[in-house]
C-alpha cells in the first residue's frame, strides 16, 4: 500500500515537471500564449505549496531552480528512473541525497 502512495506521488511530481517544461517551450517560441504562461505560474505555486511538501521531502524551490537553469535535462521518463531508485543528486550543492517520498 505504501508503495502505490509513493508511485502516485511520483507520477505527480513528474507530470508538474513535464507540463512545466512544456510550458516554457511553448512561451519561448510564442511568449503570449497566455495558457502555458498560467499553467508555468500553476507549476511554479505548486512546488512551493503544502501539498508538495506532503508528497516529498525534496525542496520544490530547488527544484524549480534546477529547471529553470535546465539543469534537469533528461528526459521525465529518466528522471522516473532516478526517483524510483531513491538516489539523485543535488545539483546545486553536488552532494548525493535521497530522494524520499512522504507516505
């Protein structure tokens, strides 16, 4: 049971990944489409809100710096791969972290 609550838990976070990622390819190339420049804020409350501190106990705004730096170039479906196997890097500080999932 727990592990269900962690994969979805996951596969929410990903997605907020994803449309972000998106969402800023779409502003790059038309920047007043105001839809991806919504759902860009949307992602952006998200990873600084409660609810994402329920779900993991990595820091969203690291995480939103990361991608804005797009330091988080792999594919979502590699990052999957890092989140499901508890083991990513820190890239802002270079130190090996556990990435865990609140259950």
């Amino acid at each position: 049971m727990n592990r269900n609550w962690e994969d979805f838990a996951q596969a929410i976070i990903l997605q907020a990944v994803d449309d972000y990622r998106k969402c800023r390819r779409r502003v790059r190339q038309k920047p007043d489409q105001k839809e991806a420049q919504a759902m860009i804020r949307e992602v952006e409350k998200f990873f600084r809100s409660r609810w994402f501190r329920q779900l993991s106990d990595v820091d969203g705004s690291t995480i939103l710096y990361n991608l804005r730096a797009n330091l988080f170039r792999p594919p979502v479906a590699e990052i999957s791969k890092e989140v499901r196997s508890a083991e990513t890097s820190d890239l802002s500080s270079g130190q090996s972290r556990r990435l865990r999932m609140r259950g």
